[in-house]
C-alpha cells in the first residue's frame, strides 16, 4: 500500500487548514445597523450652533421628483456634472443656536408628516438638550417639514418657548385653510397651540430680534419665508430655510424653483443675489434640505456657484477622560 501523497492531495489538504484557520480567526461579526446621533456642533464667534438632523430618507427619490420641470438634456447633463445619483436621500435639519443668554431653534422638523420625521426630539437629547430648554423658535416658513415639530395635536412640544415669523406667512396660511385647503388647515393647527397660549409672536420684515440674531425677509418661496442672520464676533451664520433645497443642483443652475415655490421669479432673483452676496463676503450657511450637517460656504468660480460644505472639525474643548 503507497503513502504516496500527490502535490494536488496536499494543495487541497493545505487549503482546508488555512480556511479552517481563517474561520476562526475571522469569524463575522454581526453588523450594527444603526447611525451615530445626528447632531454637528460648532462655534460662531461665542455662540454655539448645533445642527439637528430632523429626517434623512429616500424623498424625492430622483431628480424628476425633485425638479419636475428640469428638461433633457440638462438634466443629465447635470446629473453627470455634479455626480448626483438618481436616488438619494432628502434631509430636514434645524438648528440651534445658543447665544448664552438664550437657547434658539430655527425650524423643528416635519413631526407627523410621515413616520420618518420627528428625530429632531432624540438628536436635540442626543445633542445635551430638552425641549423645555428652548426659549424661542424662529420659523424661515410654515411648510409642513418646517412647523411639524411645533406641536402634537394640543400639545406645545417646546412648553417654554415663543415662537417668531413674519407677520405675512401665517396669514397665508390661514387664508388658504378658510378656502378649504387641507396642507393649510394642517399647518395653522400646527401653529394653534402657541397663538392660542399667547406665545406666537410675528415680526415684519427686516428685524433685530435677539442681541446677534436678525431675521431677513426672504419672500418668494413662500409669503414670509425668512432668513436668519446669526452674528457674534464678526462670525455670521445666514440660515436660508429652503429658497435652496439640493445643494448641487441648485447652486449649478439658480433657476431651478424648488418643490412648492410660491413665487418662482422672485425665487430666481434671490438666488442670485445671495449666492453672489455668500460668496464675496463668505459667511456661513445653513440649509434646511443641504447634505447634512447642511452648513457650508458658497464659492464663485468662473461665473458658477459652488458649495462647500464645512469640514467635520472636533470642538477645541478638554479631552474627556
Ligand atoms: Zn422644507
């Protein structure tokens, strides 16, 4: 009887051990589907600013969605330059400001527009803060993915807080919901549970609100869509709400009008101005729908708008031990 062991016997013999081996020292562990918390701190002058993460899902799936109006070929032209895939995921972020004498939030997510919304509340604990915290809401405009947060059926989500926007959005609202229009009827619902308590207050126009913070009229999107001016130590954030909602789109072509423009040439003239005002001054911006954490800077190139989203930075604060 031969013992003779042939080269392919022991190449076969050989692979079982290494694939035993490896099985044991590889063993697979089980993937953790779940994301860290969905808040971006940082410094504006002394201010703190957090942005909170409301939602992040597959809305609108596709550029036709997001822009129905945006014709061949620039559609795929655009889609090719600013490598946008045909699907991607939609965020809504608000944000905080703490001045240090008052805790500021600016929008407060779609909560109840559909099941995906409303993370804003675990992001804003995550973040180190309750709701009963906030001191003032600032609303850019009452699209329902801007006031859902608010409140819960009679329920104030934010007890301690007064909320601000111009004098001219919810009045269009209220007209719209006394002609039957259920999205309006929604919103001022919505909004009830602080004007009925005393604690909405509206402002017109331009208005120094808070020791560094402004609001700036922004109509177009919406009757008295706004912006927010933050300021401290020569360091300005502008918080844009959504006269921009794709931050790749809409910064290649300014005349594409976003979903629900009210006033689409209005939208157009604004864009132009702001983006040319972003990039020569260089401040900071906040989008409501950006990439989040939806904070950045608007650069000239050429004739084109580009954004620059901020680079994740840790806070210049002892390392915790
Ligand atoms: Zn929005």
């Amino acid at each position: 009887m031969s013992f003779k062991i042939t080269r392919r016997a022991a190449a076969t013999a050989l692979a079982g051990v290494i694939l035993f081996a490896s099985k044991l020292v590889l063993a697979a562990a089980p993937m953790v589907p779940t994301q860290a918390p969905a808040y971006y701190r940082m410094m504006l002058g002394r201010f703190e600013v957090t942005a909170l993460l409301d939602e992040n899902s597959p809305w609108p799936s596709t550029v036709e969605d997001l822009f129905p109006k945006l014709a061949e070929p620039l559609k795929s032209a655009l889609r090719k330059r600013t490598l946008l895939q045909p699907s991607y995921d939609f965020s809504t972020i608000a944000f905080l400001v703490n001045t240090g004498q008052r805790l500021i939030l600016v929008d407060t997510g779609g909560l109840g527009s559909s099941p995906t919304y409303g993370q804003l509340f675990a992001n804003l604990r995550a973040a180190g803060y309750r709701p009963e915290q906030v001191d003032d809401i600032l609303i850019t405009h009452m699209h329902p993915d801007h006031v859902g947060g608010l409140s819960d059926g009679a329920k104030r989500m934010f007890p301690n807080a007064v909320v601000h926007a111009d004098r001219r959005e919810l009045a269009q609202w209220q007209r719209a919901a006394g002609k039957g229009n259920t999205t309006a009827k929604a919103i001022v619902a919505k909004l009830a549970p602080y004007v009925d308590s005393g604690k909405y207050q509206t402002f017109d126009g331009d208005t120094e609100l808070f020791a560094g913070v402004r609001s700036r009229a922004a109509y177009g999107h919406s009757d008295g869509h706004s912006f927010y001016a933050i300021e401290s130590e020569d360091k300005r954030l502008m918080l844009w709400g959504d006269f921009v909602v794709n931050d790749k789109l809409q910064f290649e072509q300014v005349d594409l009008d976003p979903p629900g423009e009210k006033d689409m040439a209005a939208g157009v003239a604004l864009r132009r101005t702001m983006f040319g005002e972003a990039s020569e001054q260089g401040y900071l911006v906040g989008g409501a729908h950006f990439g989040f954490p939806g904070l950045g800077r608007v650069r000239a190139i050429e004739g084109r708008f580009v954004w620059v989203p901020v680079d994740y930075a840790a806070l210049n604060l002892p390392a915790v031990k």
